[in-house]
C-alpha cells in the first residue's frame, strides 16, 4: 500500500487466487463516477474477505500504520471494520447509529466482481472454503458458431454436457476420463478453407480436468506440395498441427492451409 499510494487515484486489493467478471474493470469506473459524495472510506466490490476493497490512494497512509499496529492481533478484513468503527463510532451512542454511520463510509457494488477460488488460507493449517454468494455463476463456455459438421467421440460424455451441444456453442464438452486411442472427429459437411483453430481445455472450476499428451490432427481435401506429413501421422492422411503436453491448457495455430474436410482430436492417456 505505501508503495502504491503515488502510482494512482485508487488502490485496490486483489489476491492471486481469485476469478473476475470480464467487465470488472469497466463496471468499478462507472460505480466510482457515481458516487456523489465524497465521504466513503471503501467501495466494497467483493463481499468476502479483504478481496476487492477500494481505497483512495490519499487515505493508505492511514490505512497501512492501522495495520501494521495491529495485524498480529486480528486479520487485516477484520481491522477494515475497526478502522471505520474508530472514524464515526460515537461510544455514548447505540450500535445502530454505529451501523449508520459506517455504511456511509463504506459503499458496496452488487453483484460482486470477484470470487475467491484459492482453498489455503493465510492461517496457518486452514482450509478456506467461503464463496461470495452474491458473485453469482461464471459461464464456463462463450457461444459460437462452428462449420456445419458430423460429430463423433469414443469419450462418453457426463451428464448434459455433450459434444453437440459444445460444438454448437451451447454448452461445455466434459467427458469421462480419456484413455489411449480415445478420440474426439469433427468431419465437415463441405470442405472449408480454415486458417487458424482455438481449442481450449479446463476451467476455473475444474481446473485439473484437461487434454493431457493429446495431439489434434487433421486432414486435407485434396494434398498439397507445400503441406509437411507427420510421418507419425496415421495412414488415413492426417496432419498433426497441433500437442498438448504435461502442462498446456490451450493448443491454437494459425499456419494450416488448403481445405480441411476432417478434423480429429486424439485423446491418449
């Protein structure tokens, strides 16, 4: 914080372990741009934790000497409420006028911008396992539109999330767990001049279910001179353009040529 304070108007805490809307940044300018009143301390964009806390960077002095007093006695988001219990709390006065006053200082946008994902607390030995209800659900997929295509897989899929309704941009493909010779084919209607490809596995959510030692192949309507055979390719005339390896979350390319008519992926264990 006190390195912060003369890069900018506003400082606000993040964590590394947490998710954000898309538009998180966009959507805190416009909520500061209408607060009228220049009395709030904090606007609160997630409910949990310090996640997301917004300060004036002319007020981190305070802040930062408030808590170095005291962070060995409470965690820091407890100390936010003692800082705002120390500015407008009146001891001759009752805990609902206290309650007032402090929700004038500290202003929260709804629904929340950010989501703690991160299990491991900065407690020694505890697990966090809190969620900010008011975050709401993250779409784990973004609709599309794809070459009409048959569609076929060795994998089964789990529950509704099929390989239709992914290719099709209406859901996620989430299958069982793949073994070798698993494979996923894509064989288009008509032949279609395709100049690049984005296949994305895994999710904020389950982010160990990923394509692993898995390549994507595809083959050409007609051969042409300048493509280069993988000579590991199989016999039915596929080209390997693409590997994901041990540690890959996403494979693209955008150097194919000539008119793909199929398009596999194969899923070795």
């Amino acid at each position: 914080m006190l390195y912060a304070q003369g890069k900018g108007l506003y400082y606000v805490q993040l964590e590394d372990d947490i998710i954000a809307k898309e538009d998180y940044y966009e959507a805190m300018k416009t909520f500061i741009s209408q607060q009228t009143s220049n009395r709030w301390f904090i606007l609160e964009f997630s409910q949990l934790g310090f996640i997301g806390k917004m300060f004036r960077s002319s007020d981190l002095p305070l802040v930062a000497e408030f808590f170095l007093m005291f962070h060995k006695d409470k965690p820091i988001d407890w100390l936010l409420d003692h800082i705002l219990w120390v500015k407008v709390c009146h001891p001759e006065k009752d805990q609902k006028h206290c309650s007032e006053q402090k929700a004038q200082l500290k202003l929260t946008y709804k629904p929340s911008l950010f989501q703690h994902v991160g299990l491991h607390s900065s407690l020694n030995g505890k697990l966090q396992h809190l969620k900010d209800r008011d975050f709401g659900n993250q779409k784990l997929y973004r609709p599309h539109r794809n070459p009409e295509a048959s569609l076929g897989s060795s994998l089964k899929h789990y529950q509704e999330h099929s390989l239709h309704r992914a290719y099709h941009g209406q859901d996620f493909f989430w299958a069982l767990t793949p073994v070798q010779g698993d494979y996923i084919l894509f064989n288009f209607t008509q032949p279609a001049n395709i100049s690049g490809y984005f296949f994305r596995s895994g999710n904020i959510q389950t982010s160990a279910d990923k394509f692993y030692d898995t390549t994507v192949e595809v083959r050409p309507s007609s051969r042409s001179e300048d493509l280069v055979y993988d000579s590991s390719a199989p016999d039915e005339g596929f080209i390997v353009i693409g590997k994901y390896r041990r540690h890959d979350a996403s494979s693209s390319h955008s150097n194919s040529r000539g008119a793909l008519r199929r398009h596999r992926s194969k899923c070795p264990s």
